[in-house]
C-alpha cells in the first residue's frame, strides 16, 4: 500500500510537471519563436506541443544525476523500424543513452535531424515574415572619427530579460569575419578544446558529487615522487618502525631521501623559478597587447632583473640610486635561494685554513660574490618567487580585463562614403550628380551581364579596352588529373594506393570577355583545379594537357599574362593603396612601358577598381586597421590588374562579405571582363543577384569531377533546364536561389536517392559533346598567331628588382614605428641605465671584479640588446615572408632582390641603434678615450646587433612559423650565453667542447671587446699581475688577434645575411 501510494504521488507530480510545461510552452509562443520550435529529439517534429507521455518521460529524465541526465535522450522506437510512427506502425518512446547508440537509434535519430531542419527553416521564415510585418526597424548608420567612444542608448533584452540580468557571452555565440584559430592545432582538437570548454560545468557538476564521497587520494606531485624513487609499490605502506614492522630499510631510505635531500630543494626552487617567468611574460603580453612591443618590454624587464641579480654586478658594487632595483629583482631571490641551497651542503662545507677563518668554503665563496650565507635565505627566495608569481598573475588577469587591444577596427572611408553616411544620417537624400564614379552609394547597381562583353557605367558611356593593350587569350583544359601522396591517415584505415586522386579527368576551357564561376559543394576541388591551372601548386602530381591559345602552357611565361587574386588578401601592411599597386607595375610591366604611362594607367585601374578615393590609405592589418575587407578585395583585383594580364584567376572574391560589399566587389570583376580579360571565379554559394553576374558556369562534384559545363542563360535557365531533364531531380520553387537549388540537388546524396552519377550524365550529354568540340577548336593556334615568348623571366632587370624591393621596404621600415622607434627607444633608455649602473667602472682596473664588472656590462648590451634585435624583427620578416610568397609566385621578382631589400634596410637602424648605444655607455662608463679604441667599441656593438638581426631573419627563412623560429632560436641563445666566455671562461671549458667556443659568434664578439679595451693594458693590478697579462690567462684573449677576431665577426654577419637569403630562394613553406 505504501508503494502504491508512492507511485500514485509520483504519477501525480509528473502529470503536473507536464500540465506545467504545457502552459510554459503556450505562454511562451507569442514571445518568441525558439520557445515553440520542436526539439530535435523530442517525439515528433511535426507538432508544436509535447504530449503527456513525452512530458512524463522528460519529466523523470530531469530527475536523473546530472552526468546521467546530459548522457540520455528521447526517440520514438519501434513501428516499421524507420525511427518514426509516421510511415508505418506506431513508434513507442523510449529512453536512449547517447552514447551507447545502435543502428536502429542512429537512423532514428539522423532521419530526425534531417526532417526537422526543412520545417525548422520553414517555420522560421514564417515567424520572421510576421514579426517585419508588425515591426519596422529604422536603420542609421554613424561614421565614428577618432576617438571609439561610442554611445549606446536604447535597450536588448534577450527572452525578456535585460543585458544586466545575465552573461550574454555565456549564452550567444559570437561567429567573427576574421577567423582565428591556434594554426598548429588540428580541426579534431580545436574542436575537442571548445567542447570540453563548454561541457566544465557539466564536469564540474560531476566532480563535485565524486569529490562529495570520497576524498582527494592522491596528489600529481606526490605520485612523481613515488615514481621517479620507486615507492610506488608500497605507497599505502605504513614506513613502520623498531617496533611496527613496515616497508624495507632502503625503501625507508629513500623516504629520507624524499624528505631531507636538496636535490628536491632545488628542483622546488625552480619550479617556482619557471613560474615566475611565465607569469612575468604572461603579464608583459597581456599589458603590451602588441607582439613586437610585449618582446622589447619583455626583455627590458628581464634586462633589469639580471643586470641587478647580483650575478653580472655584485651588490657591494651597485650603486646606491639603483639598490632597490637590486631587492625588487625576483632573479636576486632565485639566485641567493639556490646558492644558499648548493654552497652550504655538505660538499662546501670545507676549512681551507681553520687559523685565518672559521668559516667553510661555501660561506666564503657567498661573500666573495655578495650573496647572503644564511640558511633562511632559502625560504626567504622561495616565498618570494611565490609572491612574485601571485603578483604577476593578478596583473595579467587586470591587464585582460581593463585593457583594450592597440588600433582601431574601423575601416578607411573614402570621402564619398563620408558624404553619404552623413546624408543617411541626416535623412537626406544625396545626388547621384554629386558623386563620381567610385561612390559606393551606387553599390547595387551595374552588376549585369552582358554577352557582348560591354558594360554600361554610371556616366552611362561604353566601356572597352585601356589604355596599354593586350592581347586576349584563352585557356583549355584536357583530361587534366591531379594525385597526392596517400596520407598515413588514409593507410591506417586501410585505404591502399600509394596515391590520393583529387582530380580525375577535368576538361573544360575558358574563354575572353567571359565570366565563368567555378563551382561545387565543399571538397569538390575548385580552389585544387584554379592552382593546378595557374601553377601554384608547389606539390603533387599533375597529368593532362593544358594550352594558352592553342600553344602549350609554360609556366615562366604564363605567369607574365595572368593574374591570380587569392582568398586570403595579402599585402604589406605598412603601404598606401597607390604605393602597393606602383609597386605591382614597376616590377610587372614590360621594361618599354615609361613612367608617365605607367602611371597614367595605374590611375586607370583605381578607377576602374574604385579605389581613387582611398589612394593615400594604409592598407593595415586585417580586422585591427586600414582597410575593411571588401577595400582589400578591390586592392587585390587592382594589383593583379595593374599586370595588365590576359587571364585572371579569382579564388572565393566574395568571400566574408555582406551584400552591399559583395556587389561592390563583383561590380569590379563585371568591369574587368569587360575589357575582355578572361576571368574565372570559384564562388561558394552566391545571392541570386551575383550568380546572375556570371555568364558560364562550371560546376564540381564532390571528388574532382565535373558535372555541368556550360552557360547560364537568361535567369540561369539553361542550367535549370539541364538540371530539371534529369528523371527524379526536383523542379525549382519560384523565387529561389538557383545556385542554393543547384547545389541542393547534386549532392551524394541525391545521387544515392535517384540512383545515378551525374558526372556520367554529363559526358553522355549533347552539352559534353559540345565543349569538347570548343576544346578541340580553342586548342589549335590562330592563323597567324605565335607562342608567347619573353626573352627574360622577369620583367625588370635584377638590378631594378633590387632597387623595386628596397623602394618598398623603406616605405615598410620608416612606417613601422613599433619595431624602429621602439627598438631606438629601448637602447637610448637601456644604455642610460647601464650608464648609472655601471657609473664609471670602465677606467676602475685594480681588482679582478673590476674587470668583470666592466665585462658584465658588455655581456648585458650583447645578449640582450642582441636577442632583442633577433626577436623583434621576426614578426616583421614572417609577415613580409608572407607576401614574399604570393608576390614571387606572380613573377615579380626573385628571392635575391627581396633579400638584398630586407637586409640592406637594417644598415642605417642597426647603425643608429649602435651609435646612440657607444656613445652614451662609453662616456658614462668612462672607458679610456681614445679614437682607435672607441672605434673598436662601436665596430662590435654594431657588427654584433646586426648578425643578431640577421640570425633573426634567417631563423625565420629556416623554420615553417615565427613561433617555431622563436623556439629554435631560444636554444641558441642559451647555448651562446653559456659559451660567451663570460659565464665560463674559455680556458675553463671542457676539453670536448672547446670547439664550440670558436663556433659561437658571441664568444667573439667578447674577444673583440675585452681585448680592444685592455687587451694593451700593462698596467698591474692589486695582486701585482698586469691587466693584459689577466685577461689572457684568466679568459684566453689575446690583443694580437684583434685584427682575426674582427673579421671573423664580420663574417658571421655575411654568415647569417647569406643564409636567410639561401632560405628565402631555396625552401619553400607555403603548401599548395
């Protein structure tokens, strides 16, 4: 009885819980049209209300834990065994755990998923169709200069609910134009990341409740410690005593050991030591908030910190108006803490001579270099780099919060566009007479095909033809296949083949004054086809026969007559428009065209492209600055234009764009083939109005195989009428998009469903015939005609190609102030701090120390300043690199010339950066004054930044990223710093590795120091040895091998020039 009563009292709190959720849902539906769409895995997607059985299930499910709960659903089950009630007998509604589907499930389950998103989609379109009915939105656009304080009025709700009662970033999804992704990580992981990101409260939940039962067990650092010593086994061992019995004696020595060692110590100290770094760098990035800045502050901070650890100057020797830079250096801790740990073990503790002194050989050795000699100073240097890392981590989590990322979002806008905003603004209408030409408030207009190859412009004149002439061509296309190396992936899940075929067969051709769009689903092979076509592939098979007007192609001149516009656009970032499209026909035009027409025809293609309004805009990086996506789309057309080629490749032009930029863009493709260019555009999936543009369409089938060839027609009806002669394939609603339509019926999907391959019905086709006829006729040359012929690869000698890249990299250079002027900044403050720092300890010779003062300095300004410069200007290079790729695959210049520009730009900063370095330290630091050795001074310090920079670069041009480069290059520093000679001095260093010491550049570059300023020295010290006696037999410097050493840094300076040179030219990253 009792029991029963239980479970009538449940029955009745569920039927209540469904009566509830009835109401909610009714009530819910004049607010909002999410509340009243069916869940995907709710009993039937054809009703609007959930029945009483399927709440009652919910209902018991909500009931569950909530692991439990998050891993189950419910699906209709049984009937005809299709998943649903709907076509056979009655489905019954069953529980189902997710993750432990069947077939039966499965199918259920996708059929419902499919059949739920067609009547989603329609009665969205209903609830919006109703809600613009009810509603009209006024729509003002506000053009916002300088300042980005925007002003917002008005109120969001979301479900009712203002923006102040919950996170709307917890609960909308926000989806960039700028896709940014970590590069190194794959699709599978990247997504694995945001999933488990978005299921911790999920775990959090789950962990809870687990850690509610039981209690923690176990530690990660313990069970390392168990590992590495071997206690593992008896881990939940009693350790016992004389009158307990426990675990073994050794393994009782190794539990002092884990207790008293110092080995784990130190290996505590610099644990907290490596966390401390990161979170000093953690913070410096987030509070530099610019690549290039955070390195130059970052080694600044570093600087300090090292230069004041009491290891290069002794704190004895530090001045008294920088002591505290000496207590706030979190190395001083560091360094105290493991010397403290190391010298007063029991390998230090040691009497040289018990009568002189009492103390052991550790605690003298601390004194000798000023370090503390207590004990306590151990704990004293591990609490502090606790505290530290405490302190840095709350500052990086405040320079995220409050902290605003460097530049504006905001695009150029030209001054039309100004006019008009404001003009909207206002509630004004503006002239058409008013605006020239390039005014986008003609932005939807003159997108129109016309057969003959004219188009009407908005003075209402003819256009044809400019004013360099070219000659027309056309491209076929036979039987054109393309194979790549079978990926491992593929091997391990037993496909065989040494092989993966991405193209099989493709024959078409292309013809001027022709707008073809080529087109297919994802994985089709568009983008694979036009870079197989325009040669841009750098790896693969290809196979077929590919002809420019009747004659074979050859690369090294086909890429004088075609142009290719990518996807990505990419550009200099620190140019003007019309600086970057001088840059484009001075190295692309033919070597008779003059300036002035050059020039004259330059000013031609802005206008034709619409870009004269935004002539003296910088192009600036995507999404932070200078031009908006839809600019960069026209600049990168009116690069390739200003080529004047005859074919012209365009890879996804409309790509990221709205509407209104979208027809801005293909309004600019429209005018080039205008001109009677041949253009081909793949094109993912385009607004009626732009697929309307095209004239031919060629379309591609998921594995490399086409499927309709052929023209458009008026309204696109060829292509439906080809489409809809196919027996099963359903007829196109009136006012749909015919390129969504055709897109729709082509996939694998609907060839499973009709039982046909259209890629075979189409080569039974008329059509096919007909472009084959096309191929064979395009394929023979014209009477009359000739092969293209050039009788140099480039169109600029080598000479001018130097001239050309040097041009724009100064331009690059002198616009770049957060890599020179902050570069510059650095080193006048540094040498200013060495300069107080190390106040006049250059001329001060009586005591060993004295010299290693005076060489520390000279360590602290090579190392630092050096990897500075080698840190800073991989960034820059990597972005250049970039554009280096895709300008040199257009044929504009050799890797030489972009090398020679890249390295000879560094010559006149390096020697700035040099000069206001030797001069203020040298002065400061009073070093002897005498010409000959000033000069010494100012040739290593300006020899020895610029091989740094020069490694820099060449690290880039050797590695696939600047973040590898970055890595590889943090193994070199710490093995030329280790080497240096300061460190350890040369005659000390293992016999084995003495031949490193000749190997390392800044171990040459201290000979050269050291010797240069006392290698002449007779003078004696307080222990009556000569200075230049000392430096040769305490650090192996001798002042006769000056003139040596100074060539041999050179020479690594011509080392690492030639070598990023080699890189450039020979090795090739970009993977096409």
């Amino acid at each position: 009885m009792g029991s029963a009563a239980v479970g009538m009292d449940v029955a009745a709190e569920l039927q209540k819980v469904a009566s509830m959720r009835r109401d909610s849902g009714g009530s819910r539906s004049g607010s909002s049209t999410w509340w009243r769409a069916p869940d995907a895995f709710s009993r039937s997607s054809s009703r609007m209300e959930e029945d009483d059985e399927e709440a009652l299930r919910w209902a018991t499910l909500e009931r569950l834990p909530t692991y439990d709960r998050v891993r189950r659903t419910i699906l209709p089950l049984g009937g005809d065994g299709e998943g649903d009630g709907h076509n056979g007998g009655e489905a019954a509604l069953q529980v189902v755990d997710l993750l432990g589907l069947g077939p039966l499930e499965r199918r259920a389950l996708l059929e419902r998923l499919v059949r739920i998103a067609d009547e989603d989609n329609e009665r969205f379109l209903l609830k919006l169709k109703e809600c613009v009915e009810r509603e009209l939105w006024y729509i003002r656009h506000w053009v916002i200069i300088g300042s980005n304080d925007e002003q917002v009025s008005g109120k969001v709700t979301y479900n009712g609910h203002e923006m102040d009662e919950f996170v709307p970033e917890r609960t909308a999804a926000y989806i960039s134009q700028h896709d940014l992704h970590i590069e190194e990580m794959t699709v599978r992981e990247t997504l694995e990341f945001s999933a488990r990101c978005q299921d911790m409260l999920t775990e959090l939940s789950r962990r809870e409740k687990a850690c509610s039962m039981r209690g923690q067990e176990a530690n990660v650092i313990s069970d390392y410690i168990l590992k590495i010593l071997g206690l593992e086994i008896c881990a939940d061992t009693m350790v016992g005593d004389e009158m307990l019995r426990g675990i073994s004696g050794g393994q009782r020595k190794r539990v002092t050991t884990v207790k008293n060692a110092r080995f784990f110590k130190q290996y505590l100290l610099l644990l907290a030591l490596n966390q401390m770094a990161a979170s000093l760098f953690r913070f410096v990035g987030g509070a530099a908030r610019n690549m290039i800045v955070a390195n130059v502050f970052g080694s600044f901070m570093l600087l300090i910190f090292m230069v004041l650890d009491g290891f290069i100057l002794v704190r004895d020797k530090v001045k008294k108006w920088w002591i505290w830079g000496y207590w706030i250096s979190p190395l001083m801790y560091a360094q105290n803490a493991i010397s403290v740990n190391e010298m007063l073990g029991h390998s230090w503790d040691k009497f040289l001579n018990s009568s002189v002194s009492n103390e052991t050989l550790g605690v003298q050795s601390l004194k000798s270099r000023g370090v503390f000699p207590e004990a306590k100073w151990y704990w004293i240097g591990l609490g502090a780099l606790l505290g530290f890392v405490m302190l840095f981590n709350c500052l990086f989590t405040l320079a995220l919060a409050y902290l605003k990322p460097y530049g504006k979002s905001h695009p150029s806008i030209s001054e039309e566009e100004l006019k008009e905003k404001y003009a909207n603004l206002n509630g004004n209408a503006v002239a058409e007479d008013n605006l020239p030409p390039g005014s986008s408030y003609l932005a939807t207009v003159g997108i129109t095909r016309s057969g003959s190859a004219t188009v009407e412009n908005h003075s209402g004149t003819m256009q044809r033809g400019m004013v360099l002439p070219f000659s027309p061509l056309s491209l076929t296309f036979n039987n054109i296949k393309y194979f790549v190396d079978m990926p491992q992936e593929m091997k391990t899940h037993g496909v065989v083949g040494d092989r993966l075929e991405l193209l099989k067969g493709i024959s078409g051709s292309f013809r001027p004054g022709v707008l073809t769009a080529l087109m297919g689903v994802s994985g089709a092979g568009k983008t694979t086809l036009m870079d197989v076509l325009a040669g841009r592939k750098t790896s693969g098979y290809i196979e077929g026969n590919i002809s420019i007007s009747g004659y074979p192609k050859k690369q090294e001149t086909f890429a004088r007559v075609s142009g290719y516009c990518e996807q990505n656009d990419i550009h200099s970032p620190q140019v003007t428009v019309y600086e970057s499209l001088v840059f484009s026909a001075w190295l692309r035009l033919p070597r008779d065209v003059d300036s002035n027409t050059r020039k004259m025809f330059i000013e031609e293609v802005m206008e034709l492209v619409e870009l004269k309004p935004l002539r003296n805009a910088l192009i600036g990086l995507p999404g932070l600055n200078g031009l908006s996506t839809e600019q960069r789309k026209r600049l990168t057309i009116a690069v390739e234009l200003v080529a004047n080629p005859s074919i012209i490749f365009m890879d996804e032009p409309t790509s990221g764009l709205d509407a209104r930029a979208a027809a801005i863009v293909m309004r600019t493709v429209r005018n080039t083939v205008d001109t009677g260019r041949t253009v081909v555009c793949t094109i993912h999936q385009p607004s009626i109005d732009i697929f309307e543009a095209f004239d031919e369409l060629f379309l591609m089938k998921r594995g490399g195989e086409e499927i309709y060839v052929g023209p458009l027609g008026h309204r696109s009806s060829e292509l439906i009428k080809y489409f809809e002669g196919i027996e099963g394939v359903k007829k196109i609603k009136d006012g749909y998009n015919p390129a969504t339509w055709m897109l729709e019926v082509t996939t694998v999907s609907q060839e499973q469903i009709l039982g046909v391959d259209f890629s075979d019905l189409y080569k039974k086709s008329e059509l096919y015939q007909r472009n084959k006829a096309l191929i064979q006729e395009l394929s023979q040359p014209p009477a009359g005609s000739t092969d293209l012929h050039f009788r140099n690869q480039y169109s600029q000698p080598f000479f001018m190609q130097c001239l050309a890249c040097l041009w724009k990299q100064n331009l690059s250079y002198w616009r770049n102030p957060a890599y020179n002027a902050i570069r510059l900044v650095f080193t006048t403050v540094i040498a200013l701090i060495f300069g107080t720092i190390f106040w006049d300890l250059g001329g001060k010779m009586g005591q060993p120390q004295d010299l290693f003062n005076a060489m520390g300095s000279m360590y602290a300004a090579v190392m630092f300043i050096g990897i500075l410069n080698a840190t800073s200007v991989q960034p820059v290079v990597s972005v250049e690199r970039t554009v280096f790729y895709r300008e040199r695959a257009a044929g504009m210049y050799s890797a030489l010339p972009y090398a020679f520009g890249q390295v000879t730009i560094e010559l006149p900063y390096t020697l700035a950066q040099s000069t206001i370095y030797g001069i203020i330290v040298y002065s400061m630091m009073g070093f002897e004054w005498t010409v000959v050795k000033f000069f010494w001074y100012l040739f290593f310090m300006y020899f020895t930044w610029l091989y740094f920079t020069f490694y820099g670069m060449m690290a880039v041009g050797l590695t696939p990223s600047y973040h590898v480069a970055s890595i590889v290059s943090t193994l070199f520093y710490a093995i030329w710093n280790l080497f240096s000679g300061f460190v350890i001095p040369r005659p000390k260093v293992p016999i084995w590795w003495k031949w490193y010491c000749w190997a390392c550049p800044v171990a040459w570059t201290m000979y050269g120091l050291v010797v240069s300023q006392f290698g002449d020295i007779t003078t004696p010290m307080d222990n009556g040895v000569p200075v230049n006696v000392f430096v040769e037999k305490y650090f192996g410097f001798k002042h006769s091998w000056l003139g040596v050493v100074a060539v041999v840094v050179l020479a690594f300076t011509v080392l690492f020039a030639f070598l990023f040179g080699f890189a450039i030219m020979k090795i090739n990253f970009q993977r096409r």
